[in-house]
C-alpha cells in the first residue's frame, strides 16, 4: 500500500526537530559556560573570598557536554533531512 508510511516519517521527522531543538539548546549553554574565564565565573558567583569553586564552574565536563550535545545535534539534523527527503521522495 503505497503512503502507509508517511505518517511514520512525518513522526520520525517530528522528533527529529525536536532533539536538534534541544541539543542546540544544550550545545550553546555548555559551550558558554566552558568558555567562561575563572574571573568571570567568581563574579558570577558572588563569592569572590570562597575557597569552593562556583556550582555551575566551567571546565572539562562543560567541554565534554558541549561536545556530546554538537553530535546529537548535527546527528539529528542529517536524520532530519533525511526523513524531509524521504517525505519528497515517496510522500
């Protein structure tokens, strides 16, 4: 049955944007704060004399998010166009 499958790729489609909606989302917040110079994140912080660092303190876990969160979203951006290719080609 020729069409049974658009509803499929239209949903697969959906949740694609979705996930490159938030990983985009991730991928810009972790690289900011991974980027922040430690100066930058005491004044944040407000606690200039603490001998702890700040909460949200950048770093090599915000690299590695930032990282992790730029594949998913360039992975679910290629899935996308694939299924928006897919629509063209058999919707």
């Amino acid at each position: 049955m020729p069409g049974t499958a658009l509803p499929v790729l239209v949903a697969m489609l959906l949740v694609a944007l979705l996930v490159v909606m938030a990983s985009f989302g991730v991928a810009v917040r972790a690289d900011a704060l991974a980027r922040r110079s430690p100066q930058a994140r005491v004044r944040a912080s407000g606690e200039v004399g603490s001998k702890h660092p700040p909460r949200d303190a950048g770093g090599p876990q915000w690299c590695q998010v930032a990282t992790w969160a730029w594949f998913i979203c360039a992975g679910a951006s290629v899935l996308a166009l694939g299924v928006v290719c897919g629509l063209v080609c058999f919707g």
